[in-house]
C-alpha cells in the first residue's frame, strides 16, 4: 500500500489540472478532505417569491453561510434534495 502524503499542487489553469490529473498516480494523494462540488449552470428562467416568518429566514441564511454559498442557491438545493428523495428528478 503506497503512503498518501503528496501535497496536491497548485494548478493555475484548467490544462494544468487536466494534465496533472491525466499523468499523475492519485493514489499517492490523500484526497480525504475533498468535497463533490456542485455547479450552477441551468438557467434560472422563473423566480419564487414567498413570505417566511423571519426565524426561519434567519435560520435559512445561517445555514447557507455555514455551507458557503449564497441562500437562494442553499434553498434551491433543499428543493432539488427533497424532490430526488421523492423518486422526482426536475431540472
């Protein structure tokens, strides 16, 4: 079993990261602490506009923080996990 004590380095550019991920033998990294990203690119062509007791709103928006990412995008990946669980996939 090989040590996984490689620093990942810095990649600049995306032919960096491509090449470095095309040649390099991962298993010698440790990638524990990396994260599934998710990217925003469906176009958002309607708007949901709704009256929340502040509380909530309060808790919503703390919670986004802590996860990094603005709260219309953390209330519209609450949506999108509860219709998943629901066997309903929209996008």
């Amino acid at each position: 079993m090989k040590v996984k004590n490689k620093p990942i380095p810095s990649l600049r550019s995306d032919e960096e990261a491509e090449h470095f991920v095309a040649t390099a033998d991962l298993s010698e990294y440790d990638l524990s602490e990396f994260k599934p990203m998710r990217f925003e690119i469906a176009q958002k062509d309607a708007a949901l506009n709704m009256r929340l007791p502040a509380v909530l709103l309060d808790a919503v928006r703390a919670k986004a923080k802590a996860k990094g990412i603005p709260y219309a995008r953390y209330v519209r990946m609450v949506l999108e996990a509860d219709l998943q669980n629901d066997g309903t996939k929209h996008h």
